[in-house]
C-alpha cells in the first residue's frame, strides 16, 4: 500500500477508468448475486402452496338462528354468519349517515335482498383479535383486546381500529348457501 | 482490550500456547481488568444478567429436546414435559421464570446506566449495544411465549405480529409474510421456534461486543469521575468476582421462591387452554415486562400513531447519549436530575399498572370524574396517557433542557476522594486504603 502511495498510480494503473469499471462491474456482479440468492430466503417464507390453496368454503346461513351468530373458520380465521333482526337492520340503516370513521352504508355490506345476512371476516382491524358477539353500546361486536365497537353492520363506532370488520368475496349459490373466497 | 498485559506464562505449555493462540493471556487480562474501586452493588447486575443468559441457554436447549414445534403437538408437548419428563416441570419453569428473572435483572442494569450517566461519552457504543441487546431479548421472549400455543401465546402473537400490519403500504403483506399465512397458524409458530433458538444466540454475541466496549474506557462508576490513577481501580478478580457471586447467589434465592413456590405467578392461566382461533380471551395482556409498553400503545386513539409511539418509546432509549446534555454524569450530584429520574423510574412502574388493566376501568375504585373527549378523566386511559406523555418529556424534553439549565453539586476530584473524606475513614490514612498494604 505503501508502495502505491508513494509510486502513484501512474506506474501501475495507465487508464484510472478502465480499473474504477472493473471495481464497478465486480460489485454490481456481487450484489446482484446476492440478490438473486436472497429473494429465495426471503420469500420461503410467505405462505406456501398448500396454505394459499386453502381458499374457498360453503356454508348454509339457514343454520344460523334468528338474532344470532354461528362463527366459521375461514382461511384459518373466524368468519362471522350473523342472522340479523329487522330491528338490528334498522338500527344500522338509520345510522348510514352518522360520522363515521370508516364510512359505508348498510345495503353496501349485504347482498340484495339478503339483509338479514351479515357475513364478516371476524378479526379486529386494530390488531387481530376476535369481537364478541352483541357488546359495545351499538350492539354489534365489542373486541375485549383494545376495547374497539362495532355496529350491527360491523362498523367501527368507537376505539382504536381504523377499518370496519372487513366483508370477505362471497356469493350466495341457492336461497341459503353461500360461497366464501 | 486492557492496557499492557501483565500475564506471564508459568510453564513450558503455556508460552508454547501463549505464542500460538494467546486464549489463557486473553482470560487472565480479563480477570485483571482495573476496575474502579467504588462499584456498588447496582453494579452486580451486569454478572447477574450474564447468569441469567447461561440459565437460559441451558435450560433452553434442554427444554427442546423434548417440545415439538408443530401446531398440533406444541402444547401437548408442553404438557407432556410438564408432566412426564424427569424433571421437565423443574427445568421449565426454570426457564419460564427465568425469562421474568432477567427482565427484571435488565430494567435495573438500565436504570443503573440512566442514573449514573453510564451511557455518556465515552460509553455511547457500549449503550448502544446494550440497547440493542434488551430489543433481541423482547423479541426472543416474545418468541418463547408462543412457543406454548395456549390462548395467550396464539392472541400475543397475533397482537404483536399485527403492529407491522399497521406500517403503510407494505404493512399487511409484511404481516402475511412473518405468518406464512392468512394469520397465526402453524407455519408462525414453526419460524418462531427456529428463530427462538437462534436469538439468544444472537445475544450472546451482542454480549460479548458489549464487554468488549465496556473494556475500552472501563466501567464507569458511582461518582461518575473518570478513573485518574491505578490507586483508584481493583482487579476485577478477586474483588469482583467475589461481589458478583455474592450478589447472584442473592438473586438466586429470589429465582427460587419463584420457581418453587409461585412458579405461575407471572402467566395467566388461559394460556393452560389450547390455541384456539376463533375465541380471544376475554382479557388479554403481556407479560409484565411488556406492559408499560402495551400502556403506550393503548394510549394512542389512532392505530398507526399508537404502534409509532411504542416504537418511540424504545427509540428514546437508544437516543439517550444524545439526548442528555449534562456533562455531570452521575446523578449523585444533580438533585434536580436525580428527583425527575425517580419520578421517571414510578412513572414506569406506573405505565405497567396501567398495561395491565383495561382502559376504561376507573383508576381509583369507585371514582368516577368527568368524560374527556373518549374517556372518564379517572379511567386508565387518560393516566396511562398522563403517564406516557411524562414517558417522553423525560427523555425529549426534561433531559436536554435540565442538562443546560440546572446546577449540579460539586463533583469529587477523584474516585477516591468522597471516601477518605467520609468519617468512617478516619483516622485518615491506616485504615482507607487497606489494600495498598499488600
């Protein structure tokens, strides 16, 4: 090292471009090789194959009595079939124009004609646990984690989620039974 | 690492040794090291934490000789060390107390550090890595905890794993890829295990560079004087080593009225119920090194500002060196400094309480004030926000200010000073300095 200091570097390296391009071209070589090689460690772990291919259920919401709820298991997570009553329809009718944080009618989280019918992925959106069922003051879910409420509709009334409880694809395949996914 | 080694090799194989990989000099400087003659015993800590990351590791390895960390057979496996391996009741609760052991061994070695100025220059690297070494032992025990997958670990572990979903934009596919799924499910609790064994790991290395750095400018000390001539140090053996081992046998008898007398003190006993998706417990908090945390974060309203705040909270610490600009370092000789540090050191405390009640609950039984914009101004909630803005003032706003404007105490010339002036010593000289005799 010394040597080239005091040589210069005009005895060893006639054309400074042609080495600073051989010191660029063999890093940008190594580093897209890592790159390369990195993409597979990283994305092993997204989820694999088998789990995405878990990707659909039927369920016949006949099964769910008047005013409550039967709870499904859906990609792994609680999916809400809640049967709901006329007057827990109105209720969330009558406050589609509330400030809400997260606005959206009622008619918008059901299928036509269906209602009744409320179908819910049932993770907080604050940080994932699961609401229970008829708490809060709206009378819809209360989350027990952070203390989120919901409304009959699964919209966020009060708490620290920022999102309604989100309506996964579904669609109803006879009178009674639906697709989730 | 220390000065000029004063190891000589004895016999033949040792300077044949010594000539070729120097590992018994290495270890005799280490056990010689000047160490500052007025260390208390705030000091131990340090010994007591590497304790406790042997006990950990040992127990640790044993522990997965016998878990499996599948989805199905993890908390079966729990149990079946809890009841059928010899001695697997003994070595986990060992280890699961010994994670709340070390917790608390760290918050004191911490406040240690605030209280005497030992993260100051020229000790920022050796905070740093400090700093660095209680974040890896959250996330390793975070790791831990799931490791069990009972209704606690599993909605833990979602909680936890779902403040990276709040991050915008690359949040919820970030959250997809740390659970290899739809959410928590066996593919999380496999990387977790992976990752729990390979932590601690990980910390044993960060504690050698902390040693490491701690080793350039030596420990700091009571008086926060630097050390000025050798009549101020020790040997590190056999006068610390000594006070060490008096001080781990202590806490040690602490570790076993936990482990053998309340060895579930610290869980929660829904985590004795599988993990089960579709039903959170109906309260559910961390374990108590987490709470001031958890406090902090169900301070904020807001989802995103909530998980920035308890990452702040963590930043501040990190921050320190360069938030404190008093040049005194140690808080014996700033009152004004020492009576905001013990306010902070409560409110810390304070913001645990408050983790591990539900917001709206009234602070004070029975009490009920008036509804401040979401809450009763006497719930929780607004103590812990109370409680979280002191959190930062302390370290945004008290710290730099007080550094500039207060007046410290004068600070003794030398580490031996304060002690040949204190009455015990006299009759001045004979009996102050009984280790120059020798």
């Amino acid at each position: 090292m010394a040597e080239s200091v005091a040589g210069g570097s005009a005895d060893h390296s006639p054309d400074p471009s042609r080495r600073d391009f051989i010191h660029i071209a063999v890093v940008a070589a190594a580093a897209g090789g890592v790159a390369a090689i990195a993409w597979p460690f990283v994305d092993q772990m997204n989820p694999s194959s088998d789990t995405l291919a878990l990707s659909s259920i039927e369920y016949d919401v006949s099964k769910v009595p008047l005013g409550q709820q039967v709870t499904v298991l859906f990609r792994k997570q609680p999916l809400f079939v809640r049967h709901r009553t006329p007057v827990e329809i109105s209720k969330a009718r009558a406050d589609d124009h509330a400030d809400l944080r997260d606005p959206a009618t009622d008619e918008s989280r059901v299928k036509p004609g269906k209602d009744q019918w409320l179908i819910l992925i049932g993770v907080c959106t604050h940080l994932g646990c699961t609401p229970t069922f008829g708490g809060g003051e709206w009378g819809g879910w209360f989350c027990p984690c952070h203390g989120s409420q919901y409304d009959t509709s699964g919209r966020i009334r009060k708490g620290p989620a920022p999102k309604n409880l989100a309506v996964p694809d579904y669609a109803f395949e006879t009178d009674t039974k639906i697709k989730v996914g | 690492m220390s000065g000029p080694s004063s190891y000589e090799p004895k016999t033949a194989i040792e300077r044949w040794l010594d000539s070729r990989l120097p590992i018994v000099r290495f270890g005799a400087d280490l056990m010689d090291f000047p160490t500052p003659k007025n260390l208390n015993y705030w000091w131990t800590f340090g010994g007591i934490l590497a304790f406790c990351l042997g006990t950990q590791l040992v127990t640790g390895v044993i522990l997965a000789m016998h878990y499996d960390p599948s989805g199905a057979g993890a908390f079966n496996s729990v149990q079946h060390i809890m009841r059928d391996v010899n001695y697997g009741w003994l070595i986990r609760y060992i280890h699961a107390n010994g994670a709340a052991m070390f917790f608390l061994a760290v918050y004191i070695h911490i406040f240690r550090g605030i209280y005497y100025g030992s993260f100051k220059a020229p000790r920022e690297v050796l905070w740093l890595i400090g700093a660095a070494i209680y974040v890896v032992m959250m996330a390793t025990a975070f790791f831990g905890y799931v490791l069990v997958w009972g209704q606690m670990s599993f909605w833990a572990a979602k909680v936890i794993t779902n403040l990276f979903g709040a991050i915008p934009v690359i949040g919820p596919s970030l959250a997809t890829w740390i659970w290899g799924g739809f959410t928590v499910d066996a593919p999380t609790l496999n990387r977790f295990y992976s990752l729990h064994y390979l932590a601690p790991f990980v910390i044993a290395a960060l504690v050698v560079l902390h040693i490491w750095a701690l080793h350039v400018p030596g420990n700091n000390n009571p008086t926060g004087v630097n050390v000025k001539s050798k009549s101020d140090t020790l040997p590190f053996h056999p006068y610390y080593t000594v006070k060490d081992g008096f001080a781990v046998s202590v806490f040690m008898i602490l570790f076993a009225v936990f482990v053998f007398y309340m060895p579930e003190a610290m869980g929660h006993v829904d985590n004795n119920i599988p993990a089960n998706p579709l039903a959170t417990p109906a309260h559910i908090v961390p374990e108590w090194y987490l709470l001031p945390y958890y406090a902090i974060l169900r301070a904020v309203p807001d989802k995103l500002m909530g998980v920035m705040a308890l990452a702040a909270a963590v930043v501040c610490i990190f921050a320190l060196p360069w938030l404190d600009t008093s040049r005194v370092r140690s808080m014996r000789y700033r009152p004004q400094a020492r009576l905001y540090f013990i306010i902070f050191v409560f409110d810390c405390l304070l913001l645990g309480l408050c983790g591990a009640h539900e917001p709206d609950e009234p602070f004070i039984r029975g009490l009920t004030g008036f509804q401040l914009l979401d809450g009763d101004i006497t719930s929780y909630l607004w103590v812990s926000r109370i409680a979280s803005l002191y959190y930062f003032a302390y370290f945004l706003l008290i710290t730099p200010i007080l550094g500039l404007r207060e007046t410290p105490l004068p600070a003794p010339e030398s580490i031996s000073t304060p002690v040949l002036a204190h009455p015990a010593a006299a009759p001045a000289g004979a009996a102050a300095a009984p280790e120059k005799k020798g």
